[in-house]
C-alpha cells in the first residue's frame, strides 16, 4: 500500500478552491445537490472529497510545529510581485515525510489518497518581494537551505494563528494542505545539499535555463528541480527571482523537454511505428510514435462531467509543434502539454531514436479532482516504461488504440494535425 488509507475519510471543510480554468460546480447547484445528487454532473461531490481528510488532523494542529520538513517550500501567484511563500512541516507525525512532496511516487495512490496525504502538510506563508532572491534576507537563505536538501530536514514553525484548512486544487500544482501566516522560522537539522546542487546554485553568471537543464543533467528530477528554480536559487545573480511555485512546474517541464529536444534532433529516426497505452485516475493514454524527425502533438479529449468537461459528449482540444520547436506558449492545454512531452522526450532519448509523436489523452468522470500535471507526467512515464506494440504503418496502430477510447477514431484525426498529413498526405518518397 502506498500511503495509509482514508477511506473512511469524512467531511468537515466548507471552502472549494478550484484554481484553473473553470469549473462545472456551481453555488446554486450546490445547495440544491448538498453532496447527494450530483446535480453538477460529476461521478462524486467534489466538496466533500477534497475535504475527507481533514477530520482527525484538524483537532491536532497547532500554532507550534516542529517536524521534518519534506523539504516542501511553497511559492503563491497571488498578488506578484509580491507574493506568499514559505515552507511546509508535519501536521502530524509521519514515517516517511519525504513521500508528502515527492509526486514521483505517488503513482497508484487515489484521489483520495493524495488529498489525505497532502492534508498532513502544513504550510507557512509570509509575503515577500519576488526580487528579495537577489540579495536574501538570512530567513530567505534558510528557506533556500532547505529547498535545495535531498533528505527532510527537522525545521521549527512558529504561526501566528493554528492553521486553517482550506486545501486548493490546481491544474498544475498539487493540492495544498492547512496554512497560517508565518511568525518566525528555525533550520534545525542539517540539509543535505548535493554537490552538483551546490555548483550550479552558486554559479551567479549561469542563466536560469542552463542552471535548470544541468541539475536534470545531473541526475535531479523534476519535481526537486522545480522547487529550486521556485526559490529564486537559479539564474544570474542580479537576475534572480522567486517564481511561484505553479509557474516553475511549467517552465521547467519546458525548459527540460527543450534541452532533450537538442539532443533528439542529432539522433537517427525510429524505423518503425510503436503504440503506448496506460491508464491513471481516469486518465488514458495512446501515444503513437512514427518514424521522422522530431515532431510532437499532444491531444486531450474532456468526457461531460469531468473536471474541465461540458456537456454530455467529449471536448478535444489539441497543441502541437513542428521539428524546430515552438516558439508560443501551449495556451490550450497549459502545464499538461508540457509534461507529457517531457516524458516522451525522456523516453526516446533513452530509446536512442527521435521520432514523430502523438499523444492522445482521454480524461473521463472518474477524474473529478484536479490533482497537478504530476498526473500526467507519470501517467505517461509509466507508459513509456512498457513494452510497447508494434506495428507496420499508423493505420494499424491507431485501429489498435481507437477501440480503448471513447472519443472516436474520427473525432481524433479530424482534430490532429500529424494523423491527417500521415494519413492524407501524399509524401514525396511516394512517387519514387
């Protein structure tokens, strides 16, 4: 079992926070429904599962914490360039804190699970200018100390009220746990700082995408990377800013799946035609990869009812870009378009082959919390790990995929922008 269970998880909370583009749960509905009709349409009430966990670890939380921190170190939007920041401790004892902040490993847990999980995380805040990274205040450097630690560290957080549950759901960050302002903040262990974290952090003349692509480079993954870039710790000196945390989750799925785009660019093309598949919290994934130059599309269709879905049928939005990269952000899509390419990309750097690759993501009622992209970034890692099918042309693999989807062969290819030229196009090796 990956984290201990919350089944029996009751209600308490009364906010919803559902940060993103919108939701199909209204106020109106909700006094009508209180959580026994779906009236807005979705598999369970959003309201009370978010807030399931709260229960027993509300009658223990105090205004005094001290704990290991994962490290967790959280960055707000609100309000740039003066923002909220500060960093996260135990509500209750756990035996393994890293776990709480690591989404690497969360793979299998439930929606549930990962509400109850991150329920167990307390977080600071303090308001603080963006440009503070700069030149940081002594507390900022041990907020920094801590970022950068690949073990918990034991931290000492003293609030100023008992913190409040009000867990918020992002499209792109995972859900946050209870929160109060910060009133003073004690590094008690010693961070372990890695060497290669320490070199690149240190270097004041490295621009922040080059200090971004050397520690993955180095062996960091994502999720610590981000944090790090987050803390203002990444950049020129005089350049240096805190960047809030949903912002640096992005930008380093970018910058990364821009750097192993280099390197794919310079490798000899797949040969033959592979088919992936996994399936995650309902979310479903085909990702097709053909032979070519490096081209990337990524396709996600909205089941009525789900998070982001209208309707009764399937809302398909899609981003896609060409060999040489793009040069606009993936507005339709967001965080999730970026790391599902940077999963692919990871996967055909290990298979030694650049290729041309479509992803379609289908997201059904089941997944009726948002949880963060690190959903889709091990969703699609994990069906990259797998043996994929294989196949002699994409008119086979997609009549291989189309059946596992409830979109619609059609809808998909009218939709893409790679199946319709590869499937209508004729290509010039074609009159020879």
């Amino acid at each position: 079992m990956i984290v201990d269970r919350q089944d029996d998880l009751r209600s308490i909370g009364k906010d919803l926070k559902v940060d993103g583009q919108g939701t199909e749960v209204r106020r109106e509905l909700c006094l009508r429904c209180k959580g026994g009709k779906l009236l807005c349409g979705k598999s369970r009430c959003p309201i009370t599962a978010q807030a399931s966990a709260q229960s027993d670890i509300a009658r223990k939380l105090s205004k005094d914490i001290a704990s290991p921190s994962p490290p967790g170190f959280f960055v707000g939007w609100k309000g740039y360039p003066k923002v909220s920041l500060g960093p996260m401790g135990l509500a209750v004892p756990h035996e393994d804190p890293s776990f709480l902040d690591d989404p690497a490993r969360w793979y299998g847990a439930t929606i549930q699970e990962v509400v109850g999980f991150r329920s167990l995380l307390v977080r600071s805040r303090e308001s603080v200018d963006i440009h503070a990274a700069r030149d940081p205040p002594a507390t900022l450097r041990d907020y920094q100390d801590l970022v950068l630690s690949s073990r918990p560290v034991d931290v000492e957080l003293h609030l100023r009220q008992v913190p409040r549950f009000h867990i918020a759901f992002s499209a792109i960050a995972q859900p946050m746990g209870p929160s109060a302002e910060l009133k003073s903040f004690d590094l008690v262990g010693n961070p372990a700082v890695p060497r290669a974290a320490d070199k690149v952090t240190g270097d004041t003349d490295l621009r922040a995408e080059e200090g971004v692509a050397n520690l993955f480079d180095a062996g960091m993954d994502v999720y610590h990377v981000q944090k790090v870039l987050s803390a203002g710790l990444l950049g020129r000196g005089k350049d240096r800013t805190l960047v809030p945390t949903r912002w640096a989750i992005t930008a380093t799925d970018d910058i990364v799946g821009r750097d192993l785009a280099d390197r794919l660019r310079d490798l000899p093309e797949l040969d033959e035609v592979l088919l992936f598949s996994n399936e995650y919290m309902g979310n479903h994934y085909e990702i097709i990869l053909m032979p070519g130059p490096l081209e990337f599309e990524h396709l996600e269709s909205w089941e009525g009812g789900s998070v982001w879905g209208a309707g009764d049928g399937w809302t398909v939005v899609q981003e896609y870009e060409p060999t040489e990269g793009r040069t606009s952000y993936a507005a339709k899509q967001g965080g999730g378009y970026y790391a599902a390419r940077l999963a692919v990309y990871e996967a055909l750097v290990r298979m030694g082959r650049q290729a041309v690759a479509v992803a379609l993501r289908e997201i059904d009622k089941t997944y009726y919390l948002p949880v963060g992209v690190w959903e889709v970034r091990e969703n699609v890692r994990r069906a990259m790990q797998d043996e994929p099918e294989r196949f002699p042309d994409l008119k086979a693999a997609l009549a291989a995929a189309a059946p596992r989807t409830g979109t619609g062969l059609k809808r998909w290819v009218s939709e893409s922008s790679i199946l319709k030229n590869r499937l209508y196009q004729r290509r010039l090796t074609s009159f020879f």
